[in-house]
C-alpha cells in the first residue's frame, strides 16, 4: 500500500512508523522545514503509553521527561498556596509521571520512523490540491509541482487541517468554541526558578503558568476567558493576526496581571516559539471520505483542557494502522476506515469531555471567586495526601485498558 501522510507531527509520525512496520510505503509532507520544536509540556498516558511501549520508546520518553515535580497554585507574591506533588503511581497531581514537550515527543518519533525503510519525509511541502479521490486512487499535486497518485491520504495536520478543508464538506466539519485563548511561549532560565507547574490565577479571567523543561529553560502560558463581547473580538481578532498583534495584545491585557507578568512578557519577543491560539474542538461527523482519512487533531482536537490532545492522536494513529494492516493486497481501504472510526470514535466522545466548570473556575473575575477557588484548592490538596484517600492512577501495564488490543496483532 502507498500511503501519503500530511503532517510530522505526533499523530503522522506515529502512524508512519507503525504502517512501515506492516510494509506499507509511505510519503510524509510537512510543512515546516524540519520537526517543530514547539510546544509546552503534553501526557503520554493509559493506552498512549502502550502504544510507546510497542514501538520501543519508553525510555526515551523517560529520557526526555519535563523534571517537573508537580503542581502548584501559587499567590501574589509567589508563594505556594496548594501544592500537588507528583507520586508514582498515583493520580494526586495535574503533573503526570510521564510528562514531556510535545515538540521532543515528535523528534523521538521521527526519528524512529525515519530509520524505518519505506519511509520518506519531503519537508517543506505540502499539498496543494486533492486532484481526484476515487475507486482506485487518491491523487495529489505538491506544492513542488510534482504530482503523486497514492491508495490512501492520511490528514495528519493538526487542529486547523487544510487537506479537511479541502475533502469534507464544511457541514460535516465541526469547530466548537471554547470560549478561552492561549499564548505559549520559552523564557530563559533565572536561579529562581523551580521544577514546578505554578499556576497563578489572575484577576480579571487571566491565567499565567510557567514549566521546567529538560533543555535549561522554562515555559510560560498565557490563558485568557473573554468576559465580554468587546475583549472577544480582540481576541479573536488576534488569534486571525499575526505574532506582532498578538503580542501586543497579550502585553496590554496581562501587563498588570500581577505575580511574574512583567518578567514573562519582556522575554516574549525573544522567544524563538510564540504560539498563540484560539481554543476549538474539532468534531466531524465521518473522519473518512473515500481514501482520505483524518487523523488526530485533525479529526477529533480535544483542546488542551482536557489533556488528551496527545494521547488520543497516538493511539488513533495505532488503530488506524491496525485496521490498515488487515486489508488484502489492492482491497480498497473503506473497510478498514470504517472499522477504524467505529472502534475509535468512544474514546475520542470519552476524550473530548470537558469539565463544564473548569474554564471558568481557572479564571476567576474576581478577588472573593480566586479566594473561593483557592480554598478548594487547598483542601484538596491535603485531602490527597491522606493515606487510603489518594487516587491511584490507572495501571501503566495497561491490564485495566478498556481499549480492544486483542483485536489487533499490530
Ligand atoms: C507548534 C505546536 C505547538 C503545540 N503546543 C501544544 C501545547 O503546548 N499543549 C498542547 O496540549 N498541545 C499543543 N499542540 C497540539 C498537540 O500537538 C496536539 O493536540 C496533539 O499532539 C495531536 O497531534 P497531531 O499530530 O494531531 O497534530 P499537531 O501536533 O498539531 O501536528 C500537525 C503537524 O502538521 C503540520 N502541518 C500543518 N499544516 C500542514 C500542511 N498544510 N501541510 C503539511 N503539514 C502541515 C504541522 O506543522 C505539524 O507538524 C501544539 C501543536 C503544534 C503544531
Ligand atoms: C528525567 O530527566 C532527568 C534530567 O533530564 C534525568 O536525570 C532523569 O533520570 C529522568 N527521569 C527518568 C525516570 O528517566
Ligand atoms: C463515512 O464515509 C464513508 C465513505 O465516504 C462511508 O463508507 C461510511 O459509511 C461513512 N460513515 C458514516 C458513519 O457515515
């Protein structure tokens, strides 16, 4: 099978590595000249985890882990007002025992991909137009001018997918606001800093937080709730803009946000990784269309409120491949697209839930709300350290997975 994959990122290369691993032959056109580095700190957790272990990078991963010792609230003046460290084992903390950058996660996954025969990357190219998708093949001109014909094309190209602009009708398509904007960001390093997740809730809906990561820097987050329909529109305008505006306009609405805003602002146009976004879930009513095939965010974006982002696209990649892997020589790949979606599909309803209160209750409006929140905070926070109160975590060896591996010898 000639698979065309659109996208090196966590779910394309994943899906690259398991589809060669069953002989397939596979192109990878990424946009960006080589794997984006970007990106804050994301879980590889229950059945992603296996999925890792499969392909034999566990102790990579571990390699490559944040440092981050677990989550802390933290006030004014930047000292810890509840603190949720991380216990093997345990789900006691927001921090997971398997946190890494997602941009380290896609190198660790390239990279075994790439050692991989049959596998091709063609950075710096996308694909300009689905020129035909039918019975026999799906064909593609690139952005190169070359034009390619493939039994299968595989949108792997994030929330904001254009290979699903281009094959799906719109109405099928979609894009449900969560009503929260996010800037992200690196930050040199000061001895002050720890190995913590500190999250400081602003007043006015703003939250700011900063991350270790394992290359000597940290990591900061902006997240902002608009209160109104005057700041949604600047929001939103910015998140259809450019860096220049969208600095601008984080620098007006978080200069006087308190805690360590000003530091993490002035070290913004330096950084190499500014990403800002508007906060979506993506969810489409059929993830195929003949030969082409959605793929991780692409398909079914959770958002980063819910952690699952990551998670979802790998083992998404694993159960597509899987189902691949069992089609004839020649058969057309409907049968195996279906059974994809349909295996797939509860878990990605399952990880797509959002708290409903969770936006809001991280943003508080005012002084007396972040007191009321901080208190719940609190309390939890010595409520799970109480022997026989914690909450283990599912079981890393996966014996309690509700995911359907006997299907699959993959
Ligand atoms: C730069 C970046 C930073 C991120 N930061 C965070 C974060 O801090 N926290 C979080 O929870 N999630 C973050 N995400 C989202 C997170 O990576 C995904 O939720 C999750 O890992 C699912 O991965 P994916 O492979 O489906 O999509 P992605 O990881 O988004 O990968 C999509 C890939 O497709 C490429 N691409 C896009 N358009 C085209 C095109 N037209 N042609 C070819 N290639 C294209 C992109 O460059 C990227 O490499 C980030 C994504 C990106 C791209
Ligand atoms: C996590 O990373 C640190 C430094 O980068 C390393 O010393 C440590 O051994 C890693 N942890 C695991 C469990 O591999
Ligand atoms: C999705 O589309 C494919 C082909 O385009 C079709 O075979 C399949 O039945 C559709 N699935 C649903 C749930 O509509």
């Amino acid at each position: 099978m000639r698979v065309l994959i659109s996208g090196a990122g966590i779910a394309g290369n994943t899906l690259a590595w398991f589809l060669a691993k069953t002989g397939a032959r596979v192109v990878i056109v990424e946009k960006s000249q080589s794997i984006l580095p970007h990106g804050q700190s994301v879980d590889v957790k229950d059945d992603a985890l296996t999925v890792i272990k499969k392909m034999g990078l566990m102790d990579q991963v571990l390699r490559f882990n944040t440092t981050e010792q677990g989550t802390q609230f933290i006030g004014d003046k930047g000292q810890p007002l509840a603190r949720f460290p991380l216990r093997k084992g345990y789900a006691s903390s927001p921090t997971s025992e398997f946190e890494i950058l997602r941009g380290d996660l896609a190198m660790i996954l390239h990279e075994a991909a790439s050692r991989l025969s049959g596998v091709e990357y063609m950075f710096g190219t996308t694909i300009q137009d689905v020129i035909s998708n039918d019975d026999d093949t799906v064909k593609v001109s690139l952005s190169n001018g070359e034009v390619h014909e493939f039994d299968l094309l595989v949108a792997a190209d994030g929330q904001w997918s254009k290979i699903r602009k281009q094959c799906f009708p719109a109405k099928d398509v979609n894009a449900v606001d969560v009503g929260m904007y996010a800037a992200y960001y690196t930050v040199p390093r000061l001895p002050s800093d720890n190995d913590w997740w500190n999250v400081y809730l602003g007043l006015g809906s703003r939250l700011i937080s900063t991350r270790p990561d394992p290359h000597g820097n940290i990591r900061a987050m902006f997240t902002r709730v608009p209160r109104c329909k005057v700041q949604e529109n600047m929001w939103l305008e910015a998140s259809r803009s450019g860096r220049g505006e969208q600095g601008e306009l984080l620098r007006k609405e978080f200069a006087d946000a308190g805690w360590q805003a000003s530091r993490l602002l002035d070290a913004m146009d330096q950084a190499p990784d500014f990403y800002f976004h508007r906060i979506q879930q993506i969810k489409m009513s059929n993830w195929s269309n003949s030969r082409v095939v959605c793929v991780g965010d692409a398909a079914y974006c959770p958002s980063p409120l819910t952690g699952e982002g990551t998670p979802l696209a790998i083992t998404g990649a694993y159960v597509l491949a899987a189902e691949l892997s069992k089609l004839d020589e020649g058969e057309h790949p409907a049968k195996a697209l279906e059974a994809y979606e349909s295996t797939f599909r509860p878990f990605v309803d399952e990880g797509q839930k959002i708290p409903s209160i969770l936006p809001a209750m991280m943003h508080p409006e005012s002084s007396w709300a972040r007191y009321f929140y901080h208190t719940i905070l609190w309390a939890l926070s010595r409520v799970l350290v109480v022997p026989g109160l914690a909450i283990k975590s599912s079981d890393i060896d996966g014996h309690d997975s509700k995911f359907p591996w006997s299907k699959w010898d993959l």
